[in-house]
C-alpha cells in the first residue's frame, strides 16, 4: 500500500519555557469521532522544539486506517502532542482530533496550552 505523511503543526505560547534539546512528541492514533482505535507507527513520534511552532511527520498507509478486523475504515486521527525534556513533560497533552480528510486537505495545526 502506499504510503503517506501527515504533518502536524504544533506551537506552543511564547510564555512557555522550553530548553534547549527539547522534543516534541505525540503517538497518532486513528478512530471515530469518539475515540481512537489504531495505534499507527510503534512509539512516539518526536521532532526538535527549536522554535514555535514544531513541525511532527507521522508516515501512514491506508491499511493504518483500517480497523484490525478489516470491517472498518476510521476517519479521524487522534494524538496528544507534548514538549519533553530529559525525560520529562513539560505541559500537559491534552486530546486533540480532526477529521482523516480535513488533515489531508488543510493540514493539522495544534496550538498546546
């Protein structure tokens, strides 16, 4: 199958200390509009947080959006992005969604709290 990326934008408020060789990281996960499913990749997805805002490609196939029984095609991603430093979070990750095809259309730009 082939494959995709989905680019998630993520910024973050000036007010926000964040240090140098931070991260920011999220898992991706596909579902309904209630709640993700799928986890798609094996980890947390992870990108430099130099600057605000982060750019995070997550690849994916059509075959990730896809339910484990083949029955089902999801059609909202599903993530919680968060910055991270030595291990640590520096915010709280809260859920964010957004429809499968407005994510290929218009992209995804999250701004954390």
């Amino acid at each position: 199958m082939s494959s995709e990326t989905l680019k998630i934008e993520i910024s973050w408020p000036a007010s926000m200390t964040v240090p140098a060789g931070a991260t920011i990281n999220a898992q991706l996960w596909a579902g309904n509009a209630s709640a993700g499913y799928s986890l798609i990749g094996d980890l947390d997805s992870s990108a430099a947080a130099d600057s605000s805002p982060a750019i995070l490609e997550i690849p994916y196939s059509q075959e990730d959006l896809q339910s484990h029984d083949g029955k089902t095609t999801w059609d909202y991603f599903h993530t919680s992005p968060y910055l991270a430093h030595d291990n640590k979070r520096l915010n709280i990750g809260y859920a964010q969604k957004i429809s499968i095809a407005e994510a290929k259309a218009n992209g995804w730009k999250i701004n954390l709290r």
